[in-house]
C-alpha cells in the first residue's frame, strides 16, 4: 500500500482525510505536534509526532515511511487570531509551506495537496466565485495561505514538482459512522457554536453583524461537508499520478446559507430555539462567500455527496 503522508494528521480535516486515504487502499502516515490535533483521531495509519518546521523530525518521517505524496493540512486556521498573531501565523503556514518542500526535494518526493483556503480571495467582485477570481485577501490568514500558495507555485517553475491547491469553503459536519468529530480548541465554527448553544453546553451564540448586504443582514457562507473534502484529496493524489499537470480547484457546492438560515435549520433538528445575541461585525468578514465549484467537477468529476444542509446538521449534533 502506498504510503501518504498527511501533515496535520490528527486534525480536523486531515483526520477525515487519513480515513479516507485508507479506504482508498492508501496507507496514511499522520505527522502532527498534537498542538491542536488530537491523538485519539488517528486510527487509520501510525502517528508520528512533529512539527514541520522542524527539518531533521521531517527527513526522519520521510526515510522511514518513504511516502509517495504528501497532503499539507498542518497549520493554523482562525481569521480572527490571525490579527492578533500574525507573525505566529506567517511563521506557521508560510515558513512551514518552505520546511516542508525544502524536506521534500531533499528526499525526492514531488507531489503534494495543499490545503488553502477560499479567504485568498478577499471581497470578491463578483458571486460565485471562480478560481480565475482575483486573490486580495483582507485577513493576515488568507495572506499566510496565499503565500503558501505562491510558494508552491514558483518552487514548481524550478523543478518537476506536482501540486494541488484547494481552496476550501466553509469546512463542517462530522464523520457519518461516529469514528471522528468536529472538535476545535477553542471552537470557531458556526454550525457546532449553534449546536452547543441550543443543547445548553456553551453560552448564547454570538452573531456578529446583522447589517450587511444579503438577504437576511448576517453573512452567508458555502458550507461543504469534511466528508466530501477528504474524498476530493484521495481524487486528487490519483490525478497527480497519472499525469503531469497541476491544479488549483475551489472546493464548494455553489450554494450559500447565512448565520441565520442555520439557526434555523438547527433548531428545527432540535425542537426549540436557539438563544443567540447580534453583536458587531468582526474583522476579515465579507458579507458573502460563494464558490462555483464546475473546474473541480469537470477536472476530478468532485460531486460534493454529503454536503445537504440536512447532512451537515445531523452529523455535527451526533457528534456534539
């Protein structure tokens, strides 16, 4: 079985990926400091502790596991703490982006997903977004990932690196048979902050900003189920082995939802009203973000299976 390595492993997404790697026939190699991952989601390959800033813990995990290709899920992924550390967050997502492919010219492996994010694109100009859209991104977060995107980019141009980048939507749901959660330290995801509050296991959701342009005022997102992410990062190491090209894909549904359409939707899952509160707009928010996700069908047929509103929902409250 090939192995994959998977930095971030132990995460939230890159655990759902390992899962998936393996019901690919893959063997998925979890490299992770456990910093904000959790040991307990590796169940599907070895866990190796590390940080990818780290060259020699790097080298070692590629000398003993040989890995094919690599799946970058490590680093850090919260708008608002961007603006507070933002140096921490350059450190992370942009100085490891070069340990990372400094590690993997070094040990001959040229094929890596990285996983970026739909904040590279700022205040778009235009809804959907497509992946020709221009990239100004408003937050230190979405300038760390586009960073890392250009990294990638211009260290192809110099050798026969072979990469992938996805920009994810609004990532959310949980794994359907109960193998993994969605748990964040602290948690910053709508959908579980709407579930706590209404279960009485986390204070009133807070609402930040009721007065933009949109159809509701509160800011409307593309959320596409984790499920559905790890699928398309097992299609795509078997499209950068089969040919030369690289690519960089949005990955969406092309359907929006605001704040308030998902208190909605929750509380009809749980009978009752959710408490909530309406407080300022929070920095790096555009008040509506919406992908067109027909590249990534037409290049790897991505079919988004699980990411119905109903789905999303129920995976999240079973695993609350």
């Amino acid at each position: 079985m090939e192995a994959i390595l998977v930095t971030g492993g132990a995460g939230y997404i890159g655990s759902h990926a390992c899962k998936a790697l393996a019901a690919g026939g893959y063997t998925p190699i979890a490299f992770d400091n456990l910093t904000r991952g959790h040991a307990e989601f590796v169940r599907w390959g070895p866990l190796v502790m590390g940080d990818i800033l780290d060259p020699r813990a790097l080298d070692e995990v590629f000398s003993r596991f040989r890995p094919q290709a690599v799946l970058h899920f490590a680093g850090l992924a919260y708008v608002g703490e961007s603006f507070a550390e933002p140096l921490n967050y350059y450190r992370t997502n942009t100085s490891g982006m070069i340990s990372l492919l400094e590690a993997m010219a070094r040990n001959g492996v040229n094929k890596i997903v990285f996983s970026s994010s739909c904040t590279t694109y700022g205040l778009p100009d235009q809804l959907p977004i497509k992946e020709s859209a221009k990239q100004a991104p408003i937050s230190p977060y979405g300038r760390s990932k586009l960073a890392g995107e250009q990294i990638l980019k211009d260290a192809a141009q110099s050798s026969d690196l072979r990469y992938g980048i996805f920009r994810y939507f609004n990532a959310c749901g949980a794994d359907s048979a109960g193998d993994l959660p969605e748990r964040h330290v602290p948690e910053t995801h709508l959908i579980p902050l709407v579930i706590d509050a209404v279960k009485g296991t986390a204070p009133p959701l807070q609402i930040f900003g009721s007065d933009y342009t949109t159809a509701d005022g509160t800011c409307e997102r593309d959320y596409i189920h984790v499920t559905d992410l790890a699928t398309a990062h097992v299609d795509a190491i078997g499209y950068l082995g089969r040919g030369p090209a690289s690519f960089e894909l949005n990955l969406g549904t092309g359907q929006a939802h605001s704040v308030l359409q998902i208190v909605s939707a929750v509380e009809r899952v749980a009978g009752k009203p959710v408490p909530f509160a309406m407080g300022a707009r929070r920095p790096g928010d555009p008040p509506k973000l919406v992908s067109d996700p027909s590249l990534a069908r037409q290049l790897l047929n991505f079919i988004p299976r699980n990411s119905d509103l109903e789905t999303i929902i129920e995976t999240t409250w079973r695993s609350r």
